[in-house]
C-alpha cells in the first residue's frame, strides 16, 4: 500500500512539472513576441520594413548575448521580429513553443 502512495504521490508530481514547463513555454513565446514588438517599434517606427543601414538587430545580438547568453543570435532576434510581424494582429500567441513557431516561420 505504502508503494501505492508513492507512485500516486509521484505521478502527481511529475503532473505537476508538466503543468509549470508548459506554463514557462508559453511565457518564454509570449516573451519573444514582445522582444520581436519591441525592435519592430524601435527600428522601423511602425514600418514594415527596417531602416537602411539599421544596425539594431546586430548591436541587439551581440549586447544581449553579452548578457544573458545563448538564445540571442542575430538570426534568433530576426526570428523574433518575424515573428511579430506574423502574429502581431493577435495578443501574444503562446499554443505553440518558440522552435515550432520558428519553423512555421519559414513557412510564411
């Protein structure tokens, strides 16, 4: 009985786990949509397309990678941008992780 328990205990633990990484995935979407929001209004004030000679995404890159670490490529903060302008009729889309949005992406 006492072996019961645990696993029920357990299996309700690992419930659990899920429910929270699912829950930091969809803030983490959430997150990029708003970083992609956020070079968009800076860059190109509204435009769809960026200024010439704008050099945002590349200084962006390299200073918050500087800072936080990986995840901030120049062809992940072009992502984040894309993926804003593809999305940014909707609040900040969160059904899909980062990777899966990525590849639809390419798509469109």
């Amino acid at each position: 009985m006492n072996s019961l328990v645990r696993d029920r205990e357990y299996k309700k633990l690992l419930a659990d786990i899920a429910i929270l990484y699912s829950n930091a995935r969809s803030v983490l979407v959430q997150t990029y949509w708003e970083i992609g929001k956020r070079i968009m209004e800076q860059e190109q004030s509204g435009s769809d397309k960026p200024e010439y000679g704008s050099h945002l995404v590349e200084q962006l890159s390299a200073d918050l990678s500087e800072q936080f670490g990986e995840g901030f490529s120049q062809a992940n903060v072009y992502n984040f941008r894309r993926f804003y302008l593809t999305h940014r009729i909707f609040q900040a889309p969160g059904k899909l992780d980062w990777t899966q949005y990525v590849e639809l992406l390419a798509v469109c």
